[in-house]
C-alpha cells in the first residue's frame, strides 16, 4: 500500500503511534475517488489507535516498527515534509490524508512526504472535558482543559519537528481552539483551517445575494466549535458577514441531528441537518461551512444541497499540498 511508509511508536521519546509515509502511485490502488473510501484501511486505524505494533510487521515490504531507541537525525529530511497532528477523531485523519493523497497525486504521481501524529488518549481527554452535542459546553470547560491539551499539542508539535516536518496541520476543528497556542515558538509554517476557508472564499470572489449587503457565509458546528469562534474571526478577518444558527435551531435541529445519528438514524439526521442548511441559506448566505466532523458525515455524497456547503478539511488539504508544491517549485529554482 505504501512505498517507504512505516508506523512507529516512540516510547523512548514519550510520544504517542505515529505514522511516517512517502507515497508512491504505483504502488497504490484504490476503488473510487471518493475521499470517503478509505483505502489505508481498518489495519492502519486500529494500529495507531491501540499502539500494538507487532515488531515483525511491515506495511509494503519497507516499512518496519522501530525498537526503542532516541535518533538524533530526523526521519525524513524533504524540505516539504507536513506534519499531521491527528485530532478527536482517527477516522477523519485517515480520510485527511486520503485527500492528500488522491489530491496531490492527480497532476504528478507521487504524493507529497508526511508524518503522522495520532494519540487515543487525547482523544479520550477532549472527549471528557468537551461536550461535543450540548448547548452548555461553554468557554468554562475548555478553559478547565486548557493547560493540559495545550501542552499535550506542543509535544506533538516537537515530535513531529524533530522528525523532519516543515509545515504542520491538524484536521480537527476542536483543536484549532488552541491553535495559537500551540504555534507559540513556532517558526515554521502552521496552517490554520479558518484561514484556508477564508482564503478560498475570498479567491472565489462571490457576489452579494441581497443588495445593499454584504458577502454571508454561514457556519454550522457543535456548540463548542462556535463559541471558540476562530471560523467567525477569520471570515470576518476576509470581509464576510457571518451567519450562525440561532439557539432554537441548534436545540431542536443539529443537536437533534447528531444525535439521531450517533442512534444510526440516518434518515433522521439527513433531514434535520438539511432544515439546518435551508434556515441559513434564506437568510441569504453565500455558502454553508460545514465546521463539525459529526455534520460532515451526515448527508450523502450526491445531496444537492452540499453543493451549497464548504469542508473546511478539503480547504486544508488543499492549502498543505499548495504549500508543498510552492516549496519544491523553489527548492527546483535555487538548484
């Protein structure tokens, strides 16, 4: 699957799984384009969420489990290298990074060089001090979980810089609360997903929908994602008006809505989550950001109305990969 890829678990530096990989095409084959096929598969997820690697296995012949032991040279050494900060959910960093592969793969065949960082027990930890489906998480509990998460995130930070990134990602709208945080004493490039949406908005160069107004952009997440509001601070940062969902829309539709599916009623959630669409979009918004990983996944890939909404996470993927192939074109010129 994977030409030089390997997943590793670095005790010796107190670090959790982490998955290193330079993809080759040739070696990859997968049954659609769909960023939601999967093709690193179950094996890859499990492993990195338990950190049971046995220490025979290997992933394409290459790639081997590291034995305990402190490196003073970094893993990979490409000057675009991206380091990958997995967030609350595993699944959706392993559907980022099929995008980056797919993505980056379309025009050139061989996938930019990345290393992953995926820790369960952050996971647990988010979890516990955020609740993602109420109304009453507030400023409160992710203040009580501040110090902790944040100097988790700068661990990773290190540990991914020390392994050769150059530029660092996180697709996970919970942990970019405290991406300013976690980029202090940072000097390398660390793109923030507000900004990604932002941009690609302001390049798209939209038109008012009501005169005399301006460009609307609505947003709809978890409670906890909009009361951090980084998403409203970077449209806003751009010239948008932002619109988010009332309290009734968000006590009787998305809340409603996520839960139905986290009951497996799809049917359920898929039509709530379209009158939450449908009440931002008569209120004359241009565009839908869809800024929860619980509301990304809800309606089906061909529904009319997601041509109406942005992922965030696919405006991620395609800054990283803008971003390493601006560094190649110049590394190619200074030769």
């Amino acid at each position: 699957m994977f030409d030089g890829g390997m997943i590793m678990s670095f005790h010796a530096l107190n670090c959790p799984p982490a998955l290193l990989c330079n993809v080759n095409k040739t070696r990859y084959r997968t049954r659609s384009s769909s960023p939601e096929v999967v093709p690193l598969s179950l094996l890859m997820a499990q492993a990195v969420e338990s950190g049971n690697f046995p220490e025979s296995r290997k992933i394409s012949g290459t790639g081997a489990i590291l034995k305990k032991r402190r490196w003073h040279k970094p893993l990979l050494n490409q000057a675009n290298t991206v380091g990958i900060i997995g967030g609350a959910s595993v699944s959706t960093t392993i559907i980022f990074l099929e995008k980056l592969f797919l993505w980056s793969t379309r025009d050139v065949g061989k996938c930019l060089p990345f290393v992953v960082c995926s820790d369960p027990s952050l996971n647990e930890e988010l979890i516990s001090h955020i609740s993602l489906h109420s109304l009453k998480t507030g400023t409160s509990q992710i203040i009580l979980n501040h110090t902790t998460v944040v100097e988790n995130l700068q661990r990773k930070r290190a540990f991914l810089e020390k392994s050769g990134a150059r530029c660092l990602v996180m697709p996970c709208d919970i942990l970019h609360i405290w991406h300013a945080e976690i980029s202090e004493g940072f000097s390398l490039p660390f793109l923030h997903v507000g900004e990604c949406v932002a941009r690609e908005l302001k390049e798209a160069k939209l038109k008012p929908l009501e005169a005399g107004s301006g460009v609307r952009i609505g947003v709809l997440a978890t409670d906890g994602i909009l009361s951090a509001g980084f998403y409203q601070e970077k449209l806003q940062g751009q010239g948008f008006e932002v619109v988010l969902p009332d309290k009734a829309t968000m006590e009787h539709i998305l809340i409603p809505a996520v839960e139905s599916m986290n009951k497996r009623d799809m049917e359920g959630a898929q039509n709530l989550l379209r009158i939450g669409i449908q009440v931002l979009l008569v209120r004359a918004v241009n565009v839908v950001v869809l800024a929860s990983d619980e509301m990304r996944g809800i309606l089906p890939h061909d529904d009319p109305l997601l041509k109406k909404c942005i992922d965030p996470m696919d405006a991620l993927a395609r800054s990283t990969i803008m971003w390493a192939r601006s560094i190649k074109k110049v590394r190619k010129r200074s030769k």
